[in-house]
C-alpha cells in the first residue's frame, strides 16, 4: 500500500513517564477510509497512544506519521488536520449549542459564514435545529455526543481519533453512535477509535489488543476469532490476556 493510503504510520512508538512504560514499541499502519479499532482494558496505553497520534503528547522514541505529519516536527499542523473527541465530554455544558459550534469554529479559523453554514448543516444533519439556543448542559447524553463528534469535525478533516467515545452511554446511544462513525467511514475518512467494550470491536474493519503497552494482536474481527476458535472477541482479549499474563508469570 502506498504512503498517500496509509491514514497513520507507527514505528517502534514508545513513551515513558520516568522508569514506567505506557506504550512500547508500537507499530501500525492504519489505512484510508477504514474503522481501526484500537482496544484494550483501562491503563493498557490506549489513551496514551492516541494523544500522541493527535500530537498532544511528544512521543519518547520511534516514528509516527499522521496525514502524512511528522508527529515530532509537525504535531502543531497535525492537530489542525484531524478530528479529536476525548473521553470525557469536551463541550462546554454552560454554553448554548450555538456557542459551543461558534466557539470550536473559531478554534479551527473557520470564517463567520462557514460557522453559520456548518450551524445550519449540523442542525439538519442531527435534527438539532431547535435545540441550538438550549444549554448543553440540558439535551439528552445522545445529542452531547453527537455533538461533540459534530464539533470536533467543523473543519472536514480527512482523521478522526475517538477516545473512548460511548464511555458512560446506554447500549442504544452507543448503537447509534456507531452508525455515524460507519457513515463517516463510508464517506472516505480515517476513524481511528479506542474503546474497552469488547462488542463494539465487531464494528471494527480492523483491530488491535493493547496489553501493558504493547500490542498483542492486530488483525480483522473474522480472522481473530477463526485464529484463537472463539466465538466474540471478548473471549478471544480473555484468552490473549491470560496468555500474556501466564508468560509473564514465567
């Protein structure tokens, strides 16, 4: 696959905080238009990982591409050039809809036409035409994250980086949370999305198991389950877990 079809690049991508390894030695490549999946339990690095791909966080050792980006040399533009919606809710909940879009429009240097272009889109798009004068404080958890993913794309970018984005959410806004994030897929964007829930790797082009800072598997869900003969992915992350943690004990 050439460069200009490969979304993110990872070589040997290593960060330490002091003597403790978060992430080690990761290698990726994560191509166009596709849904990776990167899982893992909490404190596995996933996090870690994806601040550093959205050039939040300066790496210790190794190389990273993304969009073509050094994320040593060039995490400033990097961060121009990619959708980021962070675990926790990012939006301001004392702000109205509307000031929330004119707020994170004006953070990506979008003019005053393309945010009341983009207001009016969202507005349709996630029928939230009469809610843009609400505080956000007071719409319903589903229409916060759809919002929320809606902000943190006002730009168009071609990346979008989800950190454990249906954290805290009932099954059903999580159902409809992953029938965006395969529309957006279907329209030719990178979604690369951390997650602990092991059902929604199903959703997944690809995936990756994240243990103790290292990825112990990476292949599509169908091919992981054919691979270790089980039946759900979350059987297959049980059994590479106890796999690992066994070796470890040796």
């Amino acid at each position: 696959m050439s460069d200009n079809e490969i979304s993110v690049f990872t070589h040997q991508l290593s960060k330490q905080f002091g003597t403790f390894t978060a992430v080690d030695k990761v290698d990726l490549e994560v191509n166009k238009g596709e849904i990776f999946g990167f899982l893992g339990a909490n404190g596995a690095g996933k996090s870690t990982m994806i601040r550093m791909l959205c050039g939040l966080l300066m790496p210790s050792s190794g190389e990273a591409r993304v969009a073509g980006l050094d994320v040593f040399t060039q995490n400033e533009k990097i961060k121009m050039n990619i959708g980021y919606m962070s675990q926790k809710f990012s939006l301001y909940n004392d702000l109205t809809v509307a000031e929330n879009i004119d707020f994170y429009g004006g953070v990506y240097s979008l003019s005053r036409q393309a945010i009341k272009s983009k207001k009016e889109e969202i507005g349709i798009s996630l029928d939230m035409s009469d809610q843009m004068k609400r505080i956000t404080g007071d719409i319903p958890v589903g229409l916060k994250q759809r919002l929320a993913l809606a902000c943190s794309m006002l730009h168009d970018p071609q990346i979008i980086f989800l950190d454990e984005p249906t954290s805290g959410v009932d099954p059903k806004v999580r159902r409809d949370f992953w029938n965006i994030i395969h529309q957006l897929a279907q329209a030719g964007k990178t979604v690369f999305v951390t997650t602990h829930f092991m059902d929604e790797a199903e959703y997944c082009h690809r995936i990756s198991i994240m243990h103790e800072g290292k990825i112990i598997a990476l292949d599509t869900p169908e091919n992981l389950k054919t691979k270790y003969q089980k039946d759900s992915i979350q059987n297959v992350f049980i059994t590479l877990i106890r796999r690992q943690k066994n070796a470890n004990a040796q």
